[in-house]
C-alpha cells in the first residue's frame, strides 16, 4: 500500500464503507482493514485541529488533572454531607426499609426476586444495606456514598474522553460539566437517586471495559466478559442502563477498526438488555399512574418535543430547574411551543447527518445523548415527563460534542477560558441548587412556586414537613390549599395530622375517616386514626383499627410496634410482648420496639432480655433521643 492509498484512507475510511474503500483502491479487503487499524492506532480518533501536536501532555500530568478534577468536586459537594434525609422518597429507600436492616436470606432473595419502588433494583438496595451497617439512620453516611459515586463517575468520564480524544482540555470540560453542572445536583444530594449514581458507575466501567477489548490485537476476552457482567450490574441498579448494546454498536460504527471482532457480540448485551426491559414492563404495566400525557400517545409525544428543548435549555442556561415539571397537554402541532420544539429537532436531525458525513466522533458523541434519553422519553408511558436526574448520564455526550466542535473551530486558549468561565458559573450555580436540598421545606417551597397548583405533592410534602416541625396551623394551611384544586385523599389525612398535633380529636377523626372514606385499601390512613384512639384512650377502638391496619400491611414493622404498645397500655403485657417479638421478625433494628421490648421484659421480670435488647440499641443507634435513657436504666439493672 502506497502514499497515495494512505492519503486516501485518511480522507475517506471514516465516510465510506469497506467495501467502496476496497474498490476503489483496488485492494482486498483485508489490505484495508489492517491499514484502517494503523491509522486508528496512530490517530486516537482525534480531531483534525490545528495545533494537534502540542495537545499531548505527560502521563503523569494526566494523573495531576485528574487529582485537581476530583478535589474540586469534592470540595464543592462538601456541605451537602451535613443535610438530613428529605420527605421525598428517602424514608422509604432507608428509614422505613426493613430490607435493609441485615443480610438475612430472606432480605436477599426479596431484593433480587421482587420490585421496590416500581422499580427492580436489587444492587441499589445491597449498597442502601452496606451503608445501614455503617451508618443507620446517620445522613451523612448515605450522602458520602452517593458522592463517591459521583466523584468515581467523573474520573470514569475524564478517562473515557481522554482515551477517545487525545484532547486533555476537553476532557477537562466534559468531566467538569459532568460533576459539577447544576442538574446534576438532584442525582447525587438525593439520596433516594442513589440508583443513578451507581447505574452509572457500572455503565461507564462497562463501557470502557468493552472500549478496552476492541482495541487490543490479542483479541483477549477478559476485558469484553468484564464489560458484560458488569454492564448486568448496572441493570440491576437502574433500568435505564438498557441502552448500553445501542451505544456499542454506535461506537463501532464511528470508530472503526472493530472489523475483526465477531458479529454476535451485540447479542449478549441486547439479551440482557431484553430481560430487563421486560421486568420493568411487567412491573409498570398494571400501575394506574402509567397513562399517556393527554390520554395518547401522539399528545405525549407532541409535548415530548418541548420537553426535549427544555433539556437543551436546561443544559445551556440552567436558570429554572424544579424538583418537578409540569407541561399542558399540547393538542395541536400548531401551537407555538410545540411547532417551534419539532422546527428546531428536525434541523437537529439534519445537522447529525452533516456530522455523519463530516466527523463520525461528534456524531458519535451526539448519538450518546440521544440514545441515552430514548428510554425516558415516555414512548412507553412513565411515570413523569421530565426530570433533571434524567440528564445525568446523556449530559456527557452533549458536552463532549460541544467541546470537541469548538475545539475544530476555535483556538485552544479561547476554549479554555470559555471551559473555565463555564466551570465558575456551573460551581455557583450547583452551590445555589444545593441549598435547595439542604431542607425539605426548601425543597418543597421551592417545588411549589414552580409548579403552583398544578401538582399535588408539593403542598402535601410541605404540611407533612410542617408537622414534623410542630408547626400544624401552617400545615392545615398547605392540606387545605391542595383541597382548594384536588379531592386528595392524602389532604385529608394530612390535616388529620395536624388536628392530631393540635389535640383537636374530634376533626382529627372526622378527616381521618374522609381520607379512609376516599381510599380504604391504604393502611396508613387507618394507622393514624388508630393514633387519637389512643390519646383518647380507648384502647379497644384502637386495637380493633390496628388489626384492620396489620391486614392491609402484614409486613409493616411500625404497625405491629404500634399494636403492642396499646396492648401494654391496656394491661396485656405478655401479648404486647409478643407483637412486639413479631416486629421484630419483620425489622430486627426497629428502635421504638427495642426499647419497648427492653422496657416490658423488665416489667415481668426478665432483666437479661432487657440488657440484651438495650445494648443493641445503643449499638444501633448510639445518639438517639432514648440513649441516655437506657444507658442509665442499664447502669441500674446491670450484674455489679
């Protein structure tokens, strides 16, 4: 192969296919591959930018950006490990999880053989039981693990654009924007998103274990096995990982150079990739909450075409980001919204068949966030039209393709002054995002005044975190605002609540009994009115709706916790024993049951069970309120 065929292959081998390029030159097909695979090896799939030969640095400088990357990302994340657990999500991942309490046989196979949540993640729950056995109920245990995550991500991002570019500066722009963009912030101060963090971590290890294996001579599997189990475990964190075999062939199909690898290697990941979907599907299909925008799918998929600009909005000037976003039913393409989102997709569309033609990385970096928001798109109906944690794996692909195009069409000083003018306002901007979470009054106040009437949880989240606080009359106020809209069953349990708190028995009642008039299947509602039965002290009332109660939720520890304590109360001492040895089968570390159970064995007399159950209090929970309690009832009841 001469100087003419090399010339000719650099112009064309990423344009047309082998068999042209074969023609053309006039050789076999095999004479190209191995010429395709030279060029690849000495060109790294970089850019054609001016100044290519002085965008290498040192292995060891690579290590110092990389070490300067993740300090600063740690730096910037650093308050959020002082924020409590928020009402949204978070006490059912963790604080009402009993799954999550031990390794037991039978958690484990709960965790891998059912959904939780709507959702089958089986790892996410293992990596919520790893923290419990650190942390319990401490807060910052589980924000530490989503941030190392999140800083293991970023390091996986700085490696993979650096491995696929040669262009330190902009892997240094997309790993930024990657840690430390504003709609970022919702995936890893969340702690109920732990799911997405570590999805992502699989997902990108996976990919560069793949990336690893086409690109050695040896043809060594080791590398593609690893990607492959790993790619699973990423399925088994988050759904949505899915589209992983997708992107492989889109990398394939850009980069070169993978003639030699066998065809059916895709098969594997889509049979994967296949079985996931469908676990999902058969979860969600039945779910009430699964409907299309608008009642079809043509209205959905017109307001998913503002959504998609509201993305790219969101990506470019992060000014207006929610917890929750709203969009009318869009009946008609003719509206401005919607004809403007569909003029400006469609002239996306022709500028990725320019890129086809003209650079098949930026392609490639396009197709990674388009491809990776397909499963959110709501083709099959889900459960919310947008979200920023939706943005957190695509947001590489959009950044990278930024960068890359700008370093064709800028100088390389004026793209790292744009990459370090974008890093301080993404570093301010994510600071200001996080005090959004830091409370969840914040959080919701802020929800609230982005979504006004058209969402109910807000408002409702809001009066439940009033209760928490004791501020009821500021929670009647939020319960009776979302009545004002909606006929909620949650309202009216919700101020329930706060008659309750304000020991105003008689309208606790009667909203309790509303919001059970209005869904008798939910065992919280029955719950609650067993609550002023009980302050009112009648214990038979209470019993008898305690029992209704453990019938709608065999499996709920604080349910039978509560039964025992009225049956104490009524004198049944050796019964409430028992529920409360029965709680404790379905939650080993329920705290208010050890106590109780501690505190009614010393009643009848058995002192060696209470120092059993309170010491493994103290273990458990080391700074609750009760601790001094018990230490100082152990110091009287202990062998001296």
């Amino acid at each position: 192969m001469n100087s003419d065929h090399i010339e000719y292959l650099k112009k064309n081998h990423r344009r047309l296919s082998m068999r042209k390029l074969a023609k053309e030159l006039g050789l076999s097909r095999d004479d190209v591959r191995k010429a395709i695979r030279d060029l690849d090896r000495s060109e790294k799939e970089q850019l054609s930018v001016a100044d290519s030969g002085a965008n290498q640095i040192p292995l060891w400088g690579y290590g110092v950006l990389l070490f300067a990357i993740l300090a600063g990302v740690l730096a910037v994340y650093a308050g959020t490990l002082s924020f409590p657990f928020v009402n949204w999500d978070d006490p059912q991942y963790v604080l009402e999880n009993r799954l999550i309490r031990s390794f037991s046989i039978e958690n484990l196979t709960e965790m891998f053989t059912k959904p939780h949540f709507s959702l089958f993640i089986p790892l996410t729950l293992v990596s919520y039981a790893v923290d419990y056995q650190i942390y319990h109920f401490e807060a910052y245990g589980y924000h530490l693990t989503n941030l190392i995550f999140h800083v293991a991500n970023a390091a996986f991002v700085f490696i993979l654009i650096t491995t696929l570019t040669r262009d330190w500066l902009v892997a240094i722009g997309v790993s930024l924007a990657f840690a430390l963009h504003p709609v970022q912030v919702e995936s890893v101060v969340w702690i109920a998103e732990r799911k997405n963090v570590l999805s992502t971590f699989f997902f990108l290890l996976s990919f560069l274990s793949y990336s690893q294996w086409r690109a050695r001579e040896d043809n060594r599997w080791g590398f593609y096995a690893a990607s492959l189990g790993i790619f699973f475990a990423a399925c088994f964190s988050k759904p949505n990982v899915v589209m992983l075999p997708l992107l492989l062939i889109l990398f394939d199909a850009t980069h070169g150079g993978s003639e030699k690898k066998p065809a059916w290697r895709y098969l594997p990941y889509f049979g994967g990739a296949l079985i996931f979907a469908f676990i999902t599907f058969g979860i969600t299909r039945d779910s009430d909450k699964l409907i299309y925008h608008g009642g079809s799918f043509i209205t959905t998929m017109r307001t998913m075409t503002v959504v998609m600009m509201k993305y790219l909005e969101l990506l470019v000037l992060p000014l207006r980001q929610s917890l929750l976003y709203r969009f009318p039913a869009y009946e008609t393409i003719l509206h401005p919204h919607v004809a403007f989102s569909t003029l400006s997709l469609a002239a996306g569309a022709c500028v990725l068949v320019w890129l086809w033609r003209v650079s098949r990385q930026l392609f490639f970096w396009a197709g990674w966030y388009i491809v990776l928001l397909i499963p959110v798109l709501n083709i099959v109906p889900f459960p919310s039209l947008m979200n920023d944690r939706y943005l957190y794996l695509p947001l590489i692909g959009f950044f990278a393709a930024l960068f890359l195009g700008l370093r064709h069409w800028l100088r390389k000083w004026l793209v790292g002054v744009l990459i370090l003018l974008c890093v301080f306002a993404w570093g301010y901007l994510n600071l200001e995002r996080q005090k959004v979470w830091a409370s969840s009054e914040a959080l919701w106040v802020e929800t609230q005044g982005m979504v006004a009437e058209r969402a109910t949880s807000p408002g409702i989240n809001l009066g439940l975190h009033y209760i928490e606080q004791g501020k009821a009359d500021l929670a009647i106020s939020e319960f009776r605002k979302v009545l004002e809209n909606y006929d909620k069953p949650e309202a009216y349990d919700g101020l329930g609540l706060a008659y309750y708190v304000k020991k105003d028995f008689p309208e606790a009642i009667r909203f309790f009994e509303k919001a059970i008039e209005k869904d008798a299947q939910e065992p919280a509602f029955h719950s609650h009115l067993a609550l002023v039965y009980e302050a009112q002290e009648d214990y038979e009332s209470a019993v008898k709706v305690l029992r209704r109660t453990i019938e709608l939720a065999p499996k709920q520890a604080t349910f039978r916790n509560n039964l025992g304590t009225v049956l104490a109360k009524m004198g049944a001492v050796e019964e409430a024993i028992r529920e409360y040895e029965q709680t404790l089968e379905l939650d080993p570390d329920f705290p208010d049951t050890l106590y109780n159970l501690g505190y009614y064995y010393l009643r009848v007399g058995r002192p060696e069970k209470t120092i059993a159950y309170w010491e493994k209090f103290l273990r458990i929970y080391p700074n609750h309120p009760n601790a001094a309690k018990i230490r100082s009832g152990l110091k009287k009841i202990r062998p001296q």
